[in-house]
C-alpha cells in the first residue's frame, strides 16, 4: 500500500512537478518579492533598500494625482472596451454560426488581428492613424478621416479603444462560436414554432444559455482591459500631457523611467488588489445568471 502511494506520488510529480517548478519561479517569487518592494524605498538598481513601510501607499493616496488621473482613463476604457469587444465578438459569432459559404474564411479573417503581437499591431495603427488616414481625408474630403486622432486626448482615447475592439473581439468571437453551437437546435425550433421573434431567442432563450461564455468573455475582456500597455505605449505613449496614460504605463514609467521601483510595485500592488476584486465580484454575478442547458 505504501509503495503504491509513493508511485501515485511520483507519477503525480513527474507530470506536474515541472509545471509547479516553473509557475512558482516565474509567478509565485516575483509576486512576493514584488509584495516586499512595494514597502520599501529602491530604485531598482541599487544593492541598497531602505524599508519605509506604508508611505508608498500614503504618497499613492495623497500626493500622486497622475496615477489616480491615469485609472480614471483605466476605468473609461476598460468600460466602453468590455462591452464593445463583447458586443462585436457576439454578433459576430451570431452571424457566423448561419449557414454561409464563406463563414470558416470569415472567421479567420475576424480572428487574425489577435494573432499580431501588440506593440507591432499599434505601430501598424500608428501609420494607419497618422499617414493612412490623412491620405483618406485629402482623397475624400471627411472631417473624420482628417481628425488629430493621436495628438488629441478624445481622438486618441477613443483611436486606442477602436484598435483595442478590432485586436480582441475576434479572440472572443470563437468562445461565443463555441457556445452557440452547443445551443440545442430543437429548442430554437420549438420557439419559432410558437411563434417567438428573433429577438425573443436571442434574450430569452440564445442569453441564459450562453452565460457561461459570456462570464469568460467578461473575465477576459476586464483583464485585458486593465492590463492594457503595448497598445497605449505604440499608438499614444500616454500623450497629450498623460491624458491617454493607462495604470500598466503609469507604473511602468514610475519604475523603470522614474526609477523609483519601490513606488512603482506598490502602484502594481495596489492596482492588482482593485482589478482582483473587480473581476470576483464580476465572476459572481454572471455565475448566478448561468442556467442548465
């Protein structure tokens, strides 16, 4: 019996030891050395740290208006970007999930933006923004296509927002594609037999039974939304005058630009704390929206 749970054991370490091993060194350490910087005074390069218990927390709070300034633009984005890219990344798999002939070259067309990396896909924007629009507007005459899209605070607001929509709803198309297949057919016919509209299978019966992809869809979306960084620093650097600057940004200058590395992972911390809660309560409530199919 012994030997047997010792082999149990060991087979259970072969197969996850490496994981454990590895998300240990590249999560579980840099967070809880990340934890004891935030109370200290470093500026990451030196071998000197000076312990100064909360008044990184008390400067955040009191003194540092460019982060709070910074997670007011967070929240604006991370609100119209979860419900945009939910909203796109839905209807497109509605329509996608219809008898077309070219649905399948569709949907790759739709999901190809996720596969570019970020900073590479904003520089991309950034030419698109800067000369690709410019060039529209002399050929057309459109005020829209002549706007400072990158140089105004509104303009670059919502230049990032359109970028951010057209990069992750694509990702969010195929879980929506995936659970809309799983909705029983028979139950959709019985509904337009008795007569019900299609919106009425949309809200009342396409809805209740797709929550489960609509809590991982908005689980993923906040955090993408939140976490937000290669796009804001290719297409805006956080300009005019930080007006566009996002959290991820604000910190990331605070520690590696500012140098003050101790500040900077208490921002981190703190910024970790509030999304953390956010997306719980989140998770909670779709959860209890979720019925059996």
């Amino acid at each position: 019996m012994r030997s047997r749970k010792l082999s149990q054991f060991g087979q259970q370490l072969f197969f996850v030891g490496p994981a454990v091993l590895f998300f240990t060194l590249v999560m579980i350490i840099p967070f809880v050395m990340g934890m004891y910087y935030s109370f200290t005074d470093w500026n990451g390069v030196s071998g000197q740290v000076a312990w100064v218990g909360f008044d990184n927390f008390k400067h955040i709070f009191s003194g540092d208006p460019d982060f709070w300034k910074s997670f007011g633009f967070t929240v604006r984005f991370t609100l119209l970007g979860v419900i945009l890219t939910n909203l796109v990344g839905f209807f497109l798999a509605y329509f996608l999930t219809k008898p077309l002939k070219t649905r399948n070259v569709m949907r790759t067309v739709f999901f190809m933006p996720n596969v570019i990396g970020g900073l590479l896909l904003g520089f991309i924007w950034q030419f698109i923004f800067i000369k690709g629009f410019s060039t529209m507007g002399e050929m057309t005459g459109w005020s829209f296509f002549e706007l400072p899209w990158l140089g105004d605070a509104t303009t670059g607001f919502w230049a990032i927002v359109m970028v951010f929509v057209w990069q992750y709803s694509g990702y969010l198309m195929v879980i929506y594609i995936a659970s809309l297949s799983n909705v029983s057919k028979e139950v959709l016919e019985a509904a337009e037999i008795d007569g019900a509209s299609h919106f009425q299978i949309l809200r009342s019966i396409i809805a209740p039974l797709i929550m489960p992809a609509v809590t991982v869809s908005l689980f993923l979306a906040i955090s993408w939304s939140f976490k937000m960084f290669d796009l804001n620093l290719s297409l805006t650097k956080g300009g005019p005058f930080k007006s566009t600057e996002s959290v991820a940004l604000n910190i990331y200058n605070e520690a590696f630009l500012n140098n003050r590395y101790g500040l900077g992972t208490a921002k981190a911390l703190l910024f970790f704390v509030i999304v953390a809660v956010i997306t719980l309560i989140q998770v909670r409530v779709t959860k209890s929206k979720e019925v059996e199919a």
